[in-house]
C-alpha cells in the first residue's frame, strides 16, 4: 500500500477553491481589522481622510502578506483568539502611523491607542497555549507586530506636558537588546535601544532610527 504524502492540517478541508476554514475565517477577521483601522483612525486620532486612506491600505497590504504565510506554514485547522489578538494588535499600531503621516505629536488618543497596544502584549501568547495553537507561525507573527508597535512608538514624537516621551521611551524598550545596546540621549539613559534585540524586524533597524526625542 502506498502511503499519500501528509499535507497540512486544514488542506483536505479547503473546497473548490481552495480557500480553507482557517483562511475565511481569517480574512474576515481581517475585514474587521481595517474597519477599526478606519474607525480608530477617522475619530480618536482625529486624521483626515487621506491619511485614513492610506493607514487601511497598508493595514490591507500587511494582512494580505500574513495571510499568505499563513496558508503556506499554519499548522492548525483553528485560528483561534491568539491569532485573532494579535490581528487585533496589528490594526491598532497600523493606526498610530496616522499621526505619523500629519507630522503631528503624540497626545493622548495616540497614548490610548498605544496603551491598549501594548497591554495586549502576551495575550495572545497565553489563548495560543491554553488552546492547543502554540505555532512558529503564531510567534513570528507576534514578534513581527511588537517590532511595527515598537518602531511607530519610537518614531512618535513629543511634546511637553504630552504622553509622547512615554510613547518614545516604549519604543526604544521596545529594540532592547542585553547584548549590544545604545543610550537613548533623548531619554537620558532612562531607556536603551539596541540592534539584535527580540523583535527581528527591528534588529535590521539603523543606529539612525535610534528615539531622537
């Protein structure tokens, strides 16, 4: 008897055309996500309707790339609330590059915003374990969106009497490395940045994008 090569968990289930489960169910949560792009981003971080544009675009853009590693190395017939919280996360910092795009400072929507960002943070970590969905997957994507989050904190800038200084100072803890880090002036050593920290994306950053704030 011959055995059949394995394929991945979900692609028996894929239909005629070859979307499966895990894949529908994903795209609509990503429909969800650009709906609070645009909801997030058009009223609390008050941006005009170019900029609102151009945030969903590249909410839309990030969500269509996950969604194709995710039929190509997703393991699992289950997307699960992991995945669904960090989607979450990803929307949310993708709104906070509207400010960026107005040159405007961080004030306190942005510290909202960046705050329930933030908080989420090994959340999804915690559904993907206590449902059974722990993936290499899961965790790149993860590491991914802490590293996006990181870098629009870092790169939002200040005022006085403003949130932004925390916002920045989240950032730079954000590219943390214990081995090879950097002061961040502006922050008088009260936080470090540094190159080959957690967050791969942001290991490939610069010493030019250290927090000038």
């Amino acid at each position: 008897m011959i055995q059949q090569n394995a394929e991945p968990a979900g692609a028996s289930r894929a239909g005629a055309t070859g979307v499966t489960p895990v894949g529908s169910r994903y795209a609509a949560a990503s429909v969800t996500g650009a709906l609070l792009v645009i909801l997030v981003a058009s009223g609390p971080l008050a941006a005009g309707a170019a900029r609102v544009a151009a945030v969903t675009a590249l909410y839309g853009l990030v969500a269509v790339i996950i969604g194709l590693l995710m039929r190509r190395t997703y393991p699992h017939d289950a997307l699960g609330l992991c995945n669904l919280v960090t989607l979450l996360r990803l929307a949310l910092a993708t709104c906070l590059v509207a400010p960026l795009l107005a040159g405007g400072q961080a004030d306190w929507a942005v510290f909202a915003v960046a705050a329930v960002a933030l908080g989420l943070d090994g959340l999804d970590g915690w559904l993907a374990r206590r449902q059974g969905l722990v993936s290499a997957f899961g965790a790149r994507f993860d590491m991914e969106v802490d590293a996006a989050l990181g870098l629009i904190l870092a790169l939002t800038p200040s005022r006085p009497g403003a949130p932004g200084r925390w916002c920045c100072c989240s950032g730079c803890r954000a590219t943390r490395s214990s081995r090879r880090a950097w002061p961040c002036r502006g922050c008088a050593g009260r936080c470090r940045t540094g190159r080959g920290a957690r967050w791969p994306a942001l290991s490939r950053l610069p010493r030019s994008s250290r927090c000038k704030h």
